[in-house]
C-alpha cells in the first residue's frame, strides 16, 4: 500500500513544480460520549483516530499563500494582507481560514513569509469523523511552525474552530480541533468545554480485546443543518429559563424543578445535556476504576438519551446500533451530530466480522444504503512527518 505521505511528497512536486520543505499531518476524530455538550459548556471525550489529513508545504517569499488539494483541480491563491473570511469560500476557506485566524488569536502575520501547501487525506468526508478538524487542525501545526509562532495546542484548537466558525460560517464548537491537536495513541481527550481543560486519559481498549468499530450510514439528512440549530436554540432557551449561564450548570439534582418549570420538549433537550454530561464523567472514571469492558452500559444510555430525548437519531443509526449489541458489542451509539452520520461500537475483537455481517444484512433487509464499516485506533494528535 502507497504510503499517503509520499503520494503527498510527490504530488505537491507534480502541482508546483518544486519540492516540499515539509510533511505535517493531523487526525480525523470519534466522539466516544458527550454528545451536543461543547456548547453547553460541558464534557466531551473524543479520540484522534488512526486516519489522517497530510499536508506538504515550502515557504514561498512574496506572501502569498496558494493551496491545493486532492479533491480539486486547481490551486487557490491570496496574498496574505488579503485574508480575511468574507474573501474566502468553498474549500479553501478551511485552509486559508487558519491562516487569517492565526493572525487574529495573538499571531502577527506582518512579516511571515508566503507558501505552497498540498494537501491530502484519508479521513473521509462527511462522516462524522471531522475531516474539517483535520485540515484545519494540520494546517495550524504546520503554519505555527514554519512561521515560528509557538502558539501552544489549545490556542491552535481555537484557531480551527474560529476558522471554521467565521470563514467558513459553520457554528461548532471546541470539541474535534483538541481531540485532532491533542490525541495520543490508544488514549481519549477528556474535554472541560468551559474551562478547555483537556486530559488524556488511557483507554486500554486493544488490552482489552476491543475494538471501535465506526458504522457509517452515508445517510445525512436534509434537515441536519438546521436540525442542530434548533438544537442549540433549545438549549439556550432552557439555561435562559432555569436563570444559568449554561446547562453545565444545571445538575441532576435539579431536573425535578426543571421539569417544573420548562415545557415538555425543551425539558427532554435539557435532560439530555445534563445527563449526558454526567455519563462522560463515569465514563472517565468507569476506565479508571474498572476499565473499558464496563463503560458499555454508558455507550448504549448515551443512544437512548440522543434518540428519545434530544432526537437526533434516524432509523438506520437505531438499526446499527441494535444489531451492534445483538451481535455482541458491549455498547453502541450514534456520534457526531446527528440526523445521520455514523454509529461507534464497542466490540469484542473476534467478534467484529459477525458484527459487521449482521449490519451489513440488517441494512439490506431494511432497505437501507450499504454501509461503510471499519474500525478505528485513537491514535497521536498532529504532528511533523518529515
Ligand atoms: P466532516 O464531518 O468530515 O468534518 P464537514 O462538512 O465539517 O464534514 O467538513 C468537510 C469539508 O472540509 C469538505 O467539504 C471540504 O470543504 C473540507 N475538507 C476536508 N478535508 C479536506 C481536504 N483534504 N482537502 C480539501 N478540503 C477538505
Ligand atoms: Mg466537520
């Protein structure tokens, strides 16, 4: 198998014409539990996983910037004075977005020079994977060193995100940029959405005898844009109602009164958030005490509480789910978003290809798309290549 770095190599030679100075690289991500808790202010724990965006890049010095990438034909090309988010558009918003969003976080960009960047990857789009965390977050390790701005991780997390957030116009949160930029190898990064506290913490999976397997429904539902603002609508409708400044403040101990005093459906979007929170708590705590065989339960709570309670499940994510534990993994639930995107299951490894084989079936009876299936290792955040 080509090893997607020296595809990269090679190809930023072929489209520039001259040879790259160097390789960086940044990893797509799974959400394990906390799901539509960044911007309640609360808990995530997410994983890097072992599937990667790889950019080349040599410095060019008129200060301009011209990108590439495998998923389109022609370089796209700015000076850097002239960045900013309403110039910007389509992909390279990703890419170019870092770049002005660094000169925005305590960056200056009045000396730096230009650059030719190429970039490739093998995080799938529009997976629930992040492969915009990955563009961004491998673009900011790579721009931060070569322009010696020695900004440290979490301030390259806030980078993607603004970059996302205003040049690309997409209102997410924290979450995926510190699990790209501070993943290790078979570790999680527990999430403080509030304080951006971030700890690695051990997740023994292959210890164990696990794996994380990724369902991928290739279904996304028209409605999921505007799904997950509603969503977040809700929930800054319940903190207004129960006088907090974010749901992170609302405990378990106060959903009697909440129920009192929300109606029926923004109360069921608040119990989500707050149970949710708790669950990524005993997550990190179950791996500690007890290690991964026992965080299962909290997996398939998870599921219920995003199906039941916050709605963004679909019929093919609750099919994946249900065959998952039928077939024997020890926790399965939807991650990401919502209203389509994938499901992750933690599964036995030698039970992985029945796991699948049901899926794929399932799917088939019901009429459904094929899915895409494939296992996952949380692996090391970005990094220099060469
Ligand atoms: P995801 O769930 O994969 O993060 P998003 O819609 O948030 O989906 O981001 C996908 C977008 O990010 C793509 O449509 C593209 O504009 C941009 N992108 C991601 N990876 C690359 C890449 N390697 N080259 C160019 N653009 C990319
Ligand atoms: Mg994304």
């Amino acid at each position: 198998m080509t090893d997607i770095r020296d595809t990269v190599r090679d190809e930023f030679l072929r489209r520039f014409g001259h040879r790259p100075s160097g390789l960086w690289s940044a990893p797509g991500r799974v959400n394990l539990i906390g799901e539509h808790t960044d911007y309640n202010d609360g808990y995530a724990f997410p994983f890097a996983i072992d599937r990667r965006t790889v950019l080349a890049l040599r410095q060019r010095d008129d200060r301009v910037l011209r990108v590439a990438s495998s998923f389109a034909p022609d370089a796209v090309e700015i000076a850097i004075d002239e960045l900013s988010p309403e110039r910007l558009n389509g992909w390279s918003a990703y890419p170019l977005g870092v770049a002005w969003a660094l000169g925005q976080l305590g960056a200056s960009l009045s000396s730096v020079p230009g650059a030719d960047v190429y970039i490739d990857s093998e995080v799938p789009i529009g997976a629930g994977l992040s492969s915009s965390a990955a563009i961004e977050s491998a673009v900011a390790v790579a721009l931060d060193e070569v322009w010696r701005l020695d900004l440290d991780r979490r301030t390259l997390a806030e980078v993607g995100q603004l970059a996302e957030n205003r040049a690309v116009g997409a209102p997410t949160g924290i979450m995926d940029q510190s699990a790209s930029l501070l993943g290790r190898t078979d570790a999680g990064v527990f999430l403080d959405c509030r304080s951006l506290a971030a700890e690695v913490i051990p997740l023994g999976f292959d210890a164990a005898g696990l794996q994380t397997l990724i369902v991928d429904t290739t279904v996304s539902h028209s409605h999921a844009t505007g799904g997950y603002a509603a969503r977040r609508a809700s929930c800054e409708a319940g903190a207004r109602a129960l006088g907090v400044p974010a749901l992170r403040d609302v405990h378990l101990g106060d959903l009697e009164r909440a129920r009192a005093v929300l109606d029926d459906e923004t109360f069921r979007r608040v119990r989500h958030v707050v149970t949710e929170n708790q669950r990524v708590l005993d997550t990190v705590r179950t791996l500690r005490e007890h290690g991964p065989a026992a965080i299962g339960g909290l997996l398939d709570a998870s599921h219920v509480s995003m199906r039941d309670d916050f709605e963004i499940s679909s019929p093919e994510l609750d099919l994946a789910v249900e065959t998952a534990r039928e077939n024997g993994a020890i926790g399965a639930r939807m991650t990401g978003g919502g209203f389509g995107g994938a499901v992750i299951a933690l599964v036995p490894r030698d039970l992985v290809p029945a796991v699948r084989a049901a899926i794929e079936a399932a799917f088939s009876a019901a009429g459904f798309a094929v899915p895409e299936q494939f296992t996952v290792r949380a692996a090391q955040g970005a990094t220099r290549e060469r």
